[in-house]
C-alpha cells in the first residue's frame, strides 16, 4: 500500500467505510500524529501487518489502539517508556503520542525517550 504525506494509503476513501469516522477531537489528534516527525506510517504498517490486513487507516488505528498490545508509532518512539513515565496520559485516556505533541516537551524533540547527543 503506497502511503501519502498524510499518512493515509491510496485507497484511504474506501478505508473509512471499515471504521468508525472520527470524531472532532479525533481529527485534531489525527492532525497532529501526521504533522509529527515521530508518526511514520510506512513503519507502522510494516510493523503491524494485522492493521494492513484490517484496511484500517494506520494513523486511526494508532490514535485508538496504542496499547493492548502496546503499539510503536515509529522507531523514534517508545510508547511503554512513555507511559512509565507519564502514567497520567493512561488515566486520562489519551493517546501518548498525543499526550506527549501537547506538552512542552515535545518541542524540537526528534525522538522520546531523547536519545544521547
């Protein structure tokens, strides 16, 4: 499946009758995730050949199942090590990597945990 800038495979319109449509908050998340150097949509796929097989858009998937079983957005972000972190982003229910593109943090940031320099 080739993927656009976005994020979305080439047959994204024929995706959204497989899943749920996003809702606003869901869309502004999106937004984010396909706006941020460590959401990579080709790795994802390629490292969860059960989404390909769903035809579910990967950034959509991602934004509802980051977890159980946990579920990297790219190499460059270690979801487990977030949450360990940042238990709070379990308790209120969001995304991590979107928990983490909302903080101060995030700025500049190419990789979570930060790798040495």
């Amino acid at each position: 499946m080739r993927i656009d800038s976005a994020g979305r495979g080439r047959g994204s319109a024929l995706l959204k009758g497989r899943q749920n449509a996003p809702t606003r908050e869901e869309e502004v998340h999106l937004e984010l995730l396909r706006d941020s150097v460590l959401w990579d949509p080709a790795w994802y796929l390629r490292s969860y050949p059960d989404v390909v097989e769903l035809g579910e858009d990967p950034a959509l998937h991602f934004l509802r199942h980051p977890y159980y079983p946990v579920r990297h957005p790219s190499e460059r972000f270690d979801v487990r090590q977030y949450l360990i972190d940042h238990p709070d982003a379990v308790e209120q229910r969001i995304n991590p990597l979107v928990h983490f593109l909302l903080t101060p943090e995030a700025q500049g940031a190419d990789a979570y945990p930060p790798k040495p320099r």
